[in-house]
C-alpha cells in the first residue's frame, strides 16, 4: 500500500492536531501507531523528519472552525518545547481560541527540569496519559526506554502536580481496562491536583 506523505496537522472533529514530532520515550501496548501502522483517519502520522516551525505553522493554515489547537501525533511534543513555544505564540496570533497538549508525561526527565512553567506560558489545557495508579504496571504496559523506567512513574506524577498548580484545565487519562482500580487511580489524580478522564482503547473510536 503507498502510503500518502506525512500530515504535520490533521483534523480530529472540531480541533486540530499538530504531528510536530515521531520520537517517544515509550512503546505503550495501547498505542495504535503500531496496530495502524502510523495511520490515522486517513493521515499518515510517520514523520520522515522533524518538520520545522514555518512547516507546521502552513499546514495549520486557518484556524477559524477549530476549537481548540492540540499538540498531539504519535511522538512526544516535550522533545520540542522550545519549537511548542513558538508555534503556540504564533497561533494565539492568528486567533487560535485554546491550546492543548496531550502527553505522556516525561517532559520533566526529557528537559531534565521542572518545564510546568514553561508550559504555562502558552496552553489553556494538558491531558498527561498516566494510565495507572502503580509504578509496576506503569512500566509494564508503557513500556519506557531504559533511561525513563526507575524515575519515570514518579516524575509524571511531579508533572501533573506541578501542571495542576499553573495551568487552567490538567487531566489525566487511563485507558479503560488497565487500571484495576479506577477508584484508586482517582485518589491519586486528584490528590496531585487535577482531574480524571478514562477513555476507550483507541480502536473504539473508529465507531464513535
């Protein structure tokens, strides 16, 4: 099958999401960039390189019938906070109503610093996918590279508190089925601060 060239800003109902990235410091058994094969909705998400700030903001082109502008393709945006930065700042220009950006969590352990405040600078909202309440599952089923296993269930959880505390709207999501406990993985997202949202494997919403 040949696949179409790779889509840096693709549509998802009435938001748009940015593909600014392809490297990710996990392999979640979730992750339909595996079982798609980096598609989506007809989007090819396998990015051939790191596109750069002027690309991403063409392919964003108008942003008049969006509600909200997500950071958001099969790679983990914290790698590029600083192209994030400028391509946040050059949206809010252009009239974006909200920005969001969904990710794993590790963009303290990436940075190698507490980059909330940074965050804050420029997104209306943060949806951390942490998954579950135990460290032991966590690594289980995310799957981090060896660098991000010892710390890293731990580090997401500073992230979310240190998101909570700065930024407006700081979910966290689970996938349903992995937390065994839904109950106590509440417990611990709300006593970081923010607030719970579990969601369906990614396959379901191709009938939603």
């Amino acid at each position: 099958m040949k696949l179409t060239p790779p889509a840096l800003a693709y549509r998802y109902k009435d938001a748009l999401y940015l593909n600014i990235t392809s490297k990710c410091p996990t392999a979640c058994e979730f992750c339909i960039k595996f079982s798609w094969d980096y598609q989506y909705r007809g989007n090819n998400l396998l990015l051939k390189k790191e596109p750069g700030v002027r690309e991403i903001l063409e392919a964003a082109g108008d942003l008049s019938t969006y509600s909200e502008i997500v950071f958001c393709g099969y790679g983990e945006s914290t790698y590029r906070l600083e192209e994030m930065k400028e391509i946040a700042r050059a949206l809010k220009a252009k009239g974006a109503k909200k920005i969001r950006l969904n990710t794993i969590g590790l963009g303290n352990l990436i940075c190698k610093r507490n980059i909330a405040p940074d965050l804050a600078l420029f997104l209306d909202s943060v949806s951390v996918s942490l998954n579950t309440s135990d460290p032991e599952t966590w690594v289980k089923v995310l799957h981090p590279l060896p660098e991000y296993r010892e710390k890293g269930f731990e580090s997401v959880c500073g992230f979310i508190r240190e998101c909570a505390k700065v930024i407006p709207e700081t979910y966290v999501t689970a996938v349903e089925g992995i937390e065994k406990d839904p109950k106590k993985f509440s417990a611990l997202v709300e006593s970081l601060g923010a607030k719970v949202r579990l969601r369906p494997y990614l396959d379901d919403y191709e009938n939603s």
